[in-house]
C-alpha cells in the first residue's frame, strides 16, 4: 500500500504559525540556548509497582481532565509508575518486548520524552524515555515548560504541570508494514498509551489533561527530532491538581 497519503494527512493537518508570526526570532534564539546543552546522561528509574495500587474502576470513574496545577514536585517514583503505565515493558515473548499498551504488530512507534519542571531528584530538563530497560535518557538540561505551553497555543497550563509528557510517532516503525494505512495504528496506539498514562497519575492522586491543540514542528525542535521522520502528536500534563 502507497504511503503518500498518510504522510500528506500527517503534514496537511499540522497547525502552523504564519510565516513572520509575533516573537518567531526570540522562540528560535531560545531552542538554540537549550540545544548548546546537549547531554546524553542515562539515569534509571525506580522499578515500577506491577502489582499493587488503586482500583481500576476507581481510576475510571476519577479520571478527569485536570487545568489548574499547584506548584509542588512530583516524586521520581511516580513518574517511573506513569512511564511504566504508559508504555512499560510487561513481558517478553520472542524478539518481542511486550508492553502494558497494546500496538498494531507490536511495533510500537511511540516514543515518549518527557519535560521535567518539577520532579524531585530529577533537574528540569528534557528527557527521553527507553522502556527497554526503564531509564530516562537526559537530551538537555533547562525547563522548557513555557515554550511548550507556547507551541501549545498558549494553553498556560503546561507550563505549571510538574512534568509534560510529549508523544512522538516514528512512522516508519509502522508504516514500513502497514503502508498508509498504518497512521490510523499510530494515532490509536498513542490514544491507548496516553489513556493509561492518565489512568495512573490519578491513581498517584495526581491530575491531567490531554493535549493536542500545537504547533507540531515548534515541539518538534524542542525535542531536536526530524519531521520527516518522527513527529509529536500528543501531549499529557501531569501534576497536583490545585
Ligand atoms: C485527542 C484529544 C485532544 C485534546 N486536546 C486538548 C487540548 O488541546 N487542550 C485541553 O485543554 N484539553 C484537551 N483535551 C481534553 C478534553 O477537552 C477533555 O478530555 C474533555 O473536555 C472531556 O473532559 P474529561 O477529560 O475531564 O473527561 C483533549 C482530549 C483529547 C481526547
């Protein structure tokens, strides 16, 4: 199956600033700042509790999308627990690595960086998630929580959030089997990952909210990724709910 339209939908339905937009020099100028303090620093994760916890129904019923966040640090532990809830590693079967979301051929093209502002232990910074052996790789030093509420239209909340996840989609993970019509799993791969993701931080008594209202190539320099190959789709705020 062709694999043009899938990428022509992913490109033609990206919102987009207007060329000379307001304040297009200073956001530039700011990305550069964070991309001079590129790390490459694996920190591991607490191991993440399989078995215990609040009851599902529980976090069904409680889950709501949470705007207002108090400005308070959220432990290490519990962003290890949402990380392993979103995209964990459960089980090996094969050459497979199982998670705790299911993926279309088990091929997963989601990829999860997370934006720290406020995790104890943890310096602000961007940080990329390797489910493999469940660490955190540090991409940069510096609290990018107001250029992401920036791209993110200006939705303020993101920038008081503790932390932000941000989900990428590598498309050629899937698309290289399923052709175009391997966008459709993409997106409904990361639908699951980030629905679990919210499932735990309320059972952590902790609040989100879903985002998918940005500009997608200003994350997508944030993050350093190219385009072409791996763009954001996705967006979780996560703190203590005020
Ligand atoms: C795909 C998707 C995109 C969303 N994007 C945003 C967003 O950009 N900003 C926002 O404040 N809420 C966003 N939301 C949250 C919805 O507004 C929210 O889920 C809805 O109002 C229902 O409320 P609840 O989540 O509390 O049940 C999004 C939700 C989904 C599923």
């Amino acid at each position: 199956m062709k694999q043009v339209i899938g990428y022509q939908f992913q490109t033609e339905t990206k919102y987009q600033r207007e060329p000379y937009s307001a304040g297009a020099i200073e956001r530039q100028g700011k990305r550069e700042k964070l991309r001079e303090k590129l790390t490459d620093t694996a920190i591991p994760l607490p191991p993440p509790d399989r078995e215990n916890g609040w009851p599902l129904y529980r976090a069904l019923n409680d889950r709501r999308s949470v705007r207002e966040f108090q400005n308070r640090p959220v432990t290490l532990s519990a962003l290890s627990q949402i990380l392993w809830a979103a995209s964990g590693v459960t089980q090996k079967a094969g050459d497979f690595l199982l998670r705790t979301a299911p993926s279309a051929g088990a091929l997963y093209p989601i990829d999860i960086y997370v934006s720290v502002r406020s995790v104890e232990t943890l310096k602000p910074g961007l940080y990329h998630f390797l489910p493999a052996n469940h660490s955190l790789r540090q991409r940069y030093e510096g609290d990018i929580s107001e250029l992401l509420a920036d791209a993110a239209l200006n939705q303020d909340f993101l920038a008081e959030a503790s932390f932000n996840l941000i989900f990428t989609a590598v498309f050629e993970r899937t698309t290289w089997k399923y052709g175009s019509r391997g966008f459709r799993y993409i997106y409904l791969d990361a639908g699951h990952i980030a629905q679990n993701a919210a499932l735990a931080a309320v059972s952590l008594r902790l609040g989100s909210c879903p985002v998918a209202a940005f500009f997608d190539d200003e994350i997508n320099a944030l993050l350093g990724v190219n385009p072409a190959r791996e763009s954001t789709i996705y967006l979780l705020a996560v703190g203590w709910p005020r």
